[in-house]
C-alpha cells in the first residue's frame, strides 16, 4: 500500500469517528460548569429529597424550548458557593406535549424509557427527564448530572 493511500484510509477512519457532541445542560445552565456562586437569580435553603440540605435557585433568566417560555429552577447539593449544580429544572407553561418531546429527542437522542407521561434520556454527561404533562397545560424537564445517579433512579421507580 502507498503511503498516500495509507494516509487516505486514515482520514477516513478518522471522519468515521467525529462523534456529534453531547449536550450537559439546556441554554446557559450546564452542569459541568454551573455553581452556586454563579447562579444568577434569588436562591433559598432548601431540603432536598435526598435529606440533603442544599439550596433552591428561582427568579433566574428562562429559556426557549422548542418555541415555549421555560421557567428556570436550579437545586445546589450545598450552600457551598463552589457547590456544583445537582438539578436544572425547566417549567413549561402552555407546554406543547409533542413539540417539547420532538425537541428534547432532537437534542438528546432516542429516550432510554418512554411512558405514558414520564419520559427519561442518558447521555455521557446528563440524565434527563421529561414529564409531560406534569400537570394540565404545563410540562417539566430536569436536567441532572450524571453524579446525581441515586436521584434520577428515584424519579425512574414506578
């Protein structure tokens, strides 16, 4: 084999691999680079789930998703300001079932699990789940990193 075409086959092989990359949060919320300290908005103590005390961000800067306002909540393990974000939580009003569902599998991949309201994805860097609705006219989504195992399982148990 010549050395060009050994060069050729390489590339190919390397374009083969590109891998489309991987979403870690919705908008400006990623949970790779989010703390407490760097929450904009009003934040509170808070009892998490868990038992854990940690802190509840409101107030913040929404989001577009799939054409719909989303009202943004954040949850911090601690109140720690070099906390990292443990639950990015988007309130949809006047959700749009269909639209939010095509937009988060655009964005997400095919879904790991899909109920009749619940609806739950993985990727490399996030968990996520789609309630939808989570109540008449109004759908929610949380965005957990993947530390947050435990918690994603326990929105997973029937």
């Amino acid at each position: 084999m010549t050395r060009w075409a050994a060069l050729a086959m390489a590339l190919v092989v390397v374009a083969g691999c590109e891998r489309k990359k991987q979403p870690a949060g919705i908008g400006p919320y990623h949970v790779k680079r989010l703390t407490l300290g760097k929450a904009p908005g009003r934040c509170d103590p808070t009892d998490l789930p868990d038992g854990r005390k940690g802190m509840w961000c409101y107030a913040l800067p929404s989001v577009t998703v799939a054409g719909m306002k989303s009202d943004v909540s954040l949850y911090f393990g601690s109140s720690d300001p070099a906390a990292p974000v443990i639950e990015i939580q988007l309130q949809v009003g006047g959700c749009n079932e269909s639209a939010l569902s095509t937009w988060i599998r655009t964005n997400f991949g095919a879904p790991l699990e899909d109920r009749a309201k619940k609806v739950f994805w993985e990727n490399a860097n996030v968990y996520v789940v789609g309630e939808l609705p989570a109540e008449p006219g109004r759908c929610l989504v949380r965005v957990l990193p993947k530390s947050e195992r435990a918690e994603f399982e326990r929105l997973r148990a029937p």
